[in-house]
C-alpha cells in the first residue's frame, strides 16, 4: 500500500510540515519555514551520511524517517552503525502503520547496505521493542553540589582548550573511543562544537606537556542571581590524573555554582561522585532515609532508559566481530532468533567459540542451543543483559541448560556500552 523511497526534492515542504506537528517545539511562520528549508537542503549537501526516507501514499508524502551513519567502537572492534531519528507520521494518517512500514523498510535499507546493527533515543521503548530493538545502558543523572566532588592535590594541567588544541582534543577523544565499547567516532562538526566556544560549550582540558588527556565541555544555566547550574555535555578522561584535576577543577567553583548536573552511563562512577558524604543535593534535599518496608537507602540520582540497539544481521554481526574474543570460552552454540519485524533475520546461527574467537558455522554441528528475540539478543550481544538474567526473566531458553554459566561467560563485557555524550 505503501511506498517508501528517498524523500524526493520537491517534497522537503511538505516533510517541513508533517514535522512541525510532529515536534511542535516551535511554530515558525511561512518565512521561517522557507529559511529552514534551506538549511535543510544545505545540511542534505553537506553531511551525505544522512538521509531520509519518505513514506508515501498514493505518491503523497504520509511519513518520514531519518538515517545517519556513525562508526561506533562495538566491543573491541570499529564498525558501522545507522542511527534512526526523527520518526513523524502526518497526524491525519496515525495508527495506520505508516511508522511501521516505514521502519521495516529503513531497516531492510540499512541491513542491505552491508550495515548490521541500529540504534536509537529510547523515545517509546514497547513501539522500539516491537520493532527489535533491545534496551541499552540506563542513563544516570546526577545533581551534585560541586564541594561534594573530590578535591585532589591538583589542577596544574586543566586550561582551557581553543581552536589551538584541537588535534590534541582529537587524539584525546580517540584514545578514549579506542578503549570505550559504544562510543561513536567522532566528526569535524562535532569537534568544532566543542571547541566554538559558545554560551554552550565550554571546553576545559587536561593538557600535559602538548598531549590532553581529558576535558569536560559544559555549559552554565543561570537560573537566577544566586543559582547557577553547570551542565556537562561531555566528560572524557583518559587516565586517573586527569580524571582527579579535572574533578578538582570542578569542585573549585563552588562559591559561584550551586549544582553540577552530570549524565553518565557509568554505572559505577558514584564510586567516586561522593566524597564528602551529605554534602551533594540528592542527598541532603530528598535523600535522607526513606524507610519503606524492604530497607532503607539514600537516594542518590534519577535514572532512565535512554537508547536501544537492534542486530539487523546475526550471521553478519559475528563475521564483523571475528577479531573479538568472547569472554575466552569454548563452545558450539546454536543462537535461535525470532525476528518477526525482519523476517530475514529469522532463524539459526552456528558460531563455534574457540577459546573467545568466533567462527561461523553454518549447517555444522553444536553442543547447545539458545533461542531468544531479536530485541533480547541485540542488548545480549552489547553487554547490557547477562544471559543468566535473560534465562531467569523468561526471555531467553537454553538446552541443554547446564551450560548456562559458559553462555553468559561468552558474552560478558568488561562495562556496559556508553552512548555517545553530546549528540
Ligand atoms: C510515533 C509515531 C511515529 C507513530 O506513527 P504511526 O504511523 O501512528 O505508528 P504505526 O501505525 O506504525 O504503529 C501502530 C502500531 O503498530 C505497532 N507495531 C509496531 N511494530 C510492530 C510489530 N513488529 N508487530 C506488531 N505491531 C507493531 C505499534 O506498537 C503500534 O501499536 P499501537 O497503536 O497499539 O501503539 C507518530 O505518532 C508520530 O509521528 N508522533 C510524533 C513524532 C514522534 O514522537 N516520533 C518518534 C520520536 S523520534
């Protein structure tokens, strides 16, 4: 009933209107219309890993999608991945399963193009997990007061970082995106968003002997004469020391910033966000003890969900991760997936583990076997779930199942994935 192609040139009017109601952040007149067209155009020309896909019915635009390229750091390896943003159907064709179809055949597009996960803003998790998509890390939101950070013994190496710094800012962050599973590459606009230095971004570096090592780019929300907020877009640290001037040097603006708000999607970097107990907000402000009938606790952040990931192609996704060691077991594994969304994707795959190395398999024999869905396996593979809780919740069936335990020890990873801060 549908078609779904690249949005045609004379259809950018109408793709500006269905997405004007369906993000109705801003009302612009016809001339403020007419000048985003033009950027649009112009960001079309410019940044060619986008692209859109039009829905149309009766040769009439009904819905788009958005699809932007990115190199992401999947476990150890480097590989491509297609974002997908801005879903809008026009309202007079809701619930008609434009965004559906739409989808299905983004999606198809992407896994055709060679391109073997997907990822996305966790905008509706049960429509994204109807589609295949599996959760990814929370995301932690903390509201810390700045005395509360550790204090080291120095921030000699933190200056700001201009246009001057760039190749080292640049080097600094690939380091990090080398080491850091889910991260993705970073492009020239990005690094010149960090560096513009606009009202939004501040850059504050550690810089050692010409190399950086670390910076925290931010920006200040002045929310009246005597509150000042100071909100990380980015935190990036490469070693230890730059990690404790960089925290120093924000535990020094105290007298001027009542709170620094810091999302992150290291589950573990409370570890060191509290060094001066009952000093932060969360806990002096609503995080004193809430006696409920369980235990006590102090509340220490808000949390959500926030992106999801989805394999587009079993088979496909290990042969681009063959150089990647899987936890170093051994075995011969039959993965059984449902994808119902993209029936392509459907069935069996023979990977034989040996000692962490994958081989595919196909049509060879096996010791064990897991089924589970797409949705499932896609956060499985990222290290977002263990194979253990997949089995417990009911999501995931093993057989024979003492092997377990080897199942969850393959596809164990060291952190969970970070999505990129800043995009
Ligand atoms: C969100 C939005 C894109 C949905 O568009 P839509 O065309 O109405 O959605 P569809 O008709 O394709 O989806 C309808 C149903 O198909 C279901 N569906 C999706 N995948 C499915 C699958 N694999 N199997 C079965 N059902 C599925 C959906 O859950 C939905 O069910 P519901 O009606 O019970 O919720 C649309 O409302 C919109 O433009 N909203 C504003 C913009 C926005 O928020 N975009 C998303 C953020 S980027």
């Amino acid at each position: 009933m549908y078609t779904i192609k690249p949005l045609a040139d004379e259809d950018w009017a109408d793709w500006l209107d269905i997405d004007v109601e369906a993000f109705p952040a801003w009302y612009p007149s016809p001339e403020e219309k007419a000048a985003h067209l033009k950027i649009y155009k112009q960001e079309q020309i410019d940044n060619p890993q986008r692209e859109y896909l039009g829905c149309y019915l009766d040769e009439k635009l009904v819905g788009s999608v958005r699809l932007i390229d990115f190199t992401m750091r999947v476990l150890s390896v480097k590989l491509p991945v297609v974002g997908i943003g801005g879903i809008s159907v026009d309202m007079l064709h809701r619930k008609e399963h434009v965004a559906k179809e739409t989808m299905a055949a983004g999606l198809r597009h992407i896994r055709d193009r060679g391109i073997h996960l997907s990822t996305l803003y966790a905008f509706r998790p049960d429509f994204y997990r109807k589609m295949g998509y599996g959760f990814g890390a929370k995301l932690e939101k903390y509201r810390i007061k700045p005395s509360s950070l550790p204090r080291g013994e120095s921030k000699a190496h933190i200056c700001r970082l201009t246009a001057k710094d760039r190749a080292a800012l640049v080097a600094c962050y690939h380091r990090y995106f080398d080491t850091t599973h889910g991260l993705f590459e970073k492009n020239d606009n990005d690094v010149d968003a960090l560096l513009c230095g606009d009202m939004y971004n501040t850059t504050i570096g550690y810089k050692k002997e010409g190399r950086v090592d670390g910076y925290v780019t931010y920006y200040i929300n002045r929310k009246d004469d005597f509150q000042e907020q100071l909100l990380v877009r980015e935190f990036v640290y490469n070693t230890p020391d730059a990690l404790s001037e960089l925290l120093t040097f924000l535990n020094s603006l105290s007298d001027q910033v009542h709170e620094i708000v810091l999302n992150t999607q290291d589950d573990q970097l409370y570890h060191i966000l509290f060094s001066a107990p009952g000093s932060s907000d969360s806990f002096t402000k609503d995080g004193y003890f809430h006696l409920n009938s369980y235990r006590p606790y102090l509340r220490s952040n808000e949390a959500g969900v926030c992106c999801m990931y989805r394999v587009l192609n079993t088979p496909g996704i290990f042969k681009a991760l063959k150089s990647h060691n899987f936890g170093h077991q051994t075995c011969r594994l039959n993965i059984t997936i449902e994808d119902a969304f993209l029936p392509e994707n459907n069935g069996s795959t023979i990977v034989h583990f040996e000692n962490g190395v994958p081989h595919l398999s196909p049509n060879a024999s096996y010791d064990v076997t897991i089924s589970l869905d797409i949705a499932s396996f896609s956060s499985l593979i990222m290290g977002v779930v263990t194979f253990k809780n997949l089995y417990n919740y009911g999501l995931a069936t093993i057989s024979p199942n003492d092997h377990i335990d080897t199942i969850t020890r393959l596809f164990l990873t060291d952190t969970k994935p970070l999505w990129p801060q800043g995009h």
